[in-house]
C-alpha cells in the first residue's frame, strides 16, 4: 500500500502533515513543502514571542509573599461574627477577604 499526501490547501502534492494548535484546539494539515513553509513564516513573529506549551504554565499564586495571617485569629474573629467555620482546614477567601476588610 502506498500513501500520497494531496496538499489541503491547493491539491497539489503534499509533502508533510503538519500539526499546529490553537486556542485549546489541535489540528493537522497535509501541506506542500511550499505552504508549509508559508505557513511556518506565517506563525514565526508569534512563535518568536510564545512560550512553550509543552509543560504546565505557571499558574499566579494568590499567597502573598508579606506576613502570614494569624489563621487562630481569623477563626476567633468569623465564629465571633456569625460565621460557620472549622475548627482546621482551609479558611474560605470569603471569610479571609471579610477579616481583612474588618482589620
């Protein structure tokens, strides 16, 4: 069996499939060697300024690198203002953002 690759673009022969992505979607095309390097020069500018996708982006880290919140405080402070809360675990930010705002 033989595979010939048919240019997606203008039906000429292909040379290579080439594969791309682009807002959370991949695709592949079948390209001439011509169009593929139209479409290499094409995305190059873009390239030049992206970073690599191929680990896990950094995501903001909503901690500030400041003074640690006293969570024993915070706790006192919702169970004395009418909020449930537990006794260990995460404060939720509703409550964080509330002291804060009160402190």
């Amino acid at each position: 069996m033989r595979l010939v690759l048919t240019d997606d673009l203008d039906g000429s022969p292909g040379a290579e499939t080439v594969s791309f992505a682009l807002d959370g979607s991949a695709y592949e095309i079948e390209l001439s060697e011509k169009n593929a390097a139209a479409l290499r020069e094409a995305l190059a500018p873009y390239i030049a300024k992206a970073r690599s996708a191929n680990r896990p982006a950094r995501t903001a880290s909503r901690r500030s690198s400041g003074p640690k919140t006293d969570t024993a405080a915070v706790r006192a402070w919702a169970k004395d203002s009418g909020y449930e809360i537990s006794e260990r675990g995460r404060i939720p930010s509703a409550v964080l953002e509330a002291y804060e705002a009160a402190h």
